[in-house]
C-alpha cells in the first residue's frame, strides 16, 4: 500500500522532533504550549520556541506550560493541538490526511497513557499511528544492532525522565524510568543558589549557567559566569558570580540518583548481557547527555565504559525514522 508520508516523531518532555522520510529532521521545537485562558475558555496563542519565549514573562491571562511532564501526557487537549500544529509545519502545506507516523513514547507508561499517546496523533489528523518504545528508537538512532543476540545498554537522558534500558534480539530486557532529568537538575541549580547566596534565579537561568559551566565531573577550563537574580533579602536585582564548582555540588544529588538507577539496573541484568555491555560500553543518548563529564562520572561509578551518541538530542527521531525506512514494524490501520 502506498502512504502520502512517513513521519517520525519524537514527542519528548522538553523537545519534539520530526522526521519526514528522506528529509531528515524537518522540525526541532520545544514542547511548550502558550495559553490565554479567558471566558472560561482556553485558547493556543503560540506553541514551541514562540512559547518557550514567554515562559515566565507572559501577562496574567496568559500562561506557558508543557503539557507532557515527567515523560507522560499531563494534558491530552494541550498535546494533541501542540502535536497537530508542529505537524503542520513539519509537513508545510502537503496533505496530511493518509499519514504514516511513528511515535516513541517513554517505556514506563501505562496502557492508558500510551492510548493518550496515540488519541492525540490521530486527533492531530495521522491515519496510522505506530508506537515504539523510546530507549528502542533511541538505542537504533544511536547505530547499536538491537537485533543482535548480544546485550547492549541505553541511558536515554532527557528533561522529564531518565531511561535506562538494556535491549538484546530486538527486544527491551530490562528497564528503568527514573523521573530525574535535565528538569532536576536546572531545579537544583536554582534551589542552591537561593541557598548559597540568597538569590532567586528562574527556570531559564538555572538552564542556561547548567548549559555554559555546569558539569558532572572537574573539566579542562572550568569557568564562572556572572548571573543576575533577586535578592531574597531586600527584594532588588543583584548579580551575583556563580563557578563550574558550584555547579557541579548542585548537581550532585541528582546525579548521584541517575548513576544508581543505571547501577540497579546492570545488577538485575542477567550475567552474559552484562557482560556484553562491559564489552560495547553503556551508550548515552538525550540532551541532558551532553552535560560535560556525565559519561565519565557514569563510567567510574559503574565500572563499564560509557559513551555519548553521536548527536544525541536526535538519536529518538532517527530512531523512529529508520524503522519506518526499514519497515520493520507492523503499522496498525485505524478507524
Ligand atoms: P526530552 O526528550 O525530554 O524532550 P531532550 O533530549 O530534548 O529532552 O533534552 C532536553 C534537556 O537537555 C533539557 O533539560 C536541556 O536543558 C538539556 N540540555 C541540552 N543541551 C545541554 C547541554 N549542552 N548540557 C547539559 N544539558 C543540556
Ligand atoms: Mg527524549
């Protein structure tokens, strides 16, 4: 049968991504929804970067969110007009209606949340929607033979969640969803600096001093960077000099929980698979991977070798684009 398009789409707590078959990744956007609520009624006044923009700086009758927390769909309507409107775009102008798409949703999610998952595709206007388990579209958009009979491993570090995932003949084995992430850790910036300096940062902050100097393990040009917060004690703007060490003793609880998820689950991962990881080495994918010196710290408390994806915020979509190109998986007809 012939389909109009294939679509891949990455529907991530922090980014969506979509892949149009043949061409790649068309669209790259954060997962926030802007939202004027009035009369009673809400109303989508901007989705993704235009969104992200007004978060925390939006008037009163207008608010940011992102509808998909912690890995789950936290509001279906906001999602599926999100998804409907990035589709759009991602298909600027041609006919959507006998699109294929393929979607990853996180592992841990339950029957009903995967059926929110894909109500919100179809309600987005895709005819043929297929799941695949994000640390399986994530392990293939890294390059690892999931079909082999060997154990290979993925730690999928997102915004919402991290997936720890060990994967051998195409199958998940065993695996783990921890809901510590990008997220928890701008949160722990923040709440550290209100503690050592009593000075209150946001969100976006927090995400940017993570991004420029924060790291997992001591790196070659640590730096500093001058913030600007409010001052918790008179209430007025003060800048203030934050350093890469600060940030990483912010980031040290946060780590810490995601190095032991990955340790439970190579502990629970029957001997020969674990074995075989100790050979490929625990392959890092998600945005939050490209945190300097994570691979490090992750492969000296676990004893493997860890390495980072090559373009890791993009291994899920890919992931999902490949198994559309091979076809390997079945795709359910809907009503
Ligand atoms: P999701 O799959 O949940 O949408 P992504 O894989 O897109 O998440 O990753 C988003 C997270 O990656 C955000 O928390 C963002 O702050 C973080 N991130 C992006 N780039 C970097 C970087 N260079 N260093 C550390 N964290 C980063
Ligand atoms: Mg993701």
């Amino acid at each position: 049968m012939l389909f109009s398009q294939d679509i891949g789409i990455d529907l991530g707590t922090a980014n969506t991504l979509i892949c149009v078959k043949n061409k790649g990744v068309v669209l790259r956007e954060p997962s926030v929804v802007a939202v004027a609520v009035g009369a009673g009624q809400k109303k989508v006044v901007a989705v993704g970067e235009e969104a992200k923009r007004m978060i925390g700086r939006t008037p009163g009758s207008i608010t940011a969110v992102r509808p998909i927390k912690d890995g789950v769909i936290a509001d279906f309507q906001m999602t599926a007009d999100m998804l409907r409107i990035f589709i759009k775009k991602a298909m600027s102008g041609s006919p959507f209606a006998r699109a294929r798409v393929m979607l990853s949703i996180p592992s841990g999610i339950t029957e009903v949340e995967r059926k929110a998952v894909h109500d919100a595709a179809v309600s987005a206007g895709a005819r043929y929607v297929s799941l695949i388990e994000e640390p399986m579209a994530a392990a293939i958009g890294a390059g690892l033979d999931v079909t082999a009979p060997k154990g290979c491993m993925v730690v999928d570090i997102g915004g919402g969640t991290t997936e720890v995932a060990v994967i051998s003949l195409g199958d998940i084995v065993s695996s783990r969803s921890l809901r510590v992430a990008g997220d928890t850790f701008d949160d722990a910036i923040v709440q550290f600096i209100r503690k050592k300096y009593n000075v209150l940062i946001g969100e976006r902050t927090a995400e940017e001093i993570k991004i420029s100097i924060g790291s997992a393990a001591p790196y070659d040009g640590e730096g500093a960077m001058d913030i600007r917060g409010r001052n918790l004690i008179d209430g007025l703007p003060k800048n203030i000099e934050v350093s890469s060490e600060d940030i990483r003793e912010a980031l040290d609880d946060p780590l810490n929980q995601i190095v032991e998820t990955v340790r439970n689950t190579l502990e629970k991962t029957p001997p020969e698979l674990a074995a075989d990881i100790m050979d490929s080495g625990v392959v890092l994918t998600g945005g939050s991977a490209l945190l300097r010196g994570l691979d490090k710290r992750l492969a000296a408390k676990t004893g493997m070798p860890a390495k980072l994806a090559e373009a890791p915020m993009d291994c899920v979509v890919t992931g999902t684009a490949i198994c559309l190109e091979k076809d390997t998986l079945n795709l359910r007809r809907l009503k």
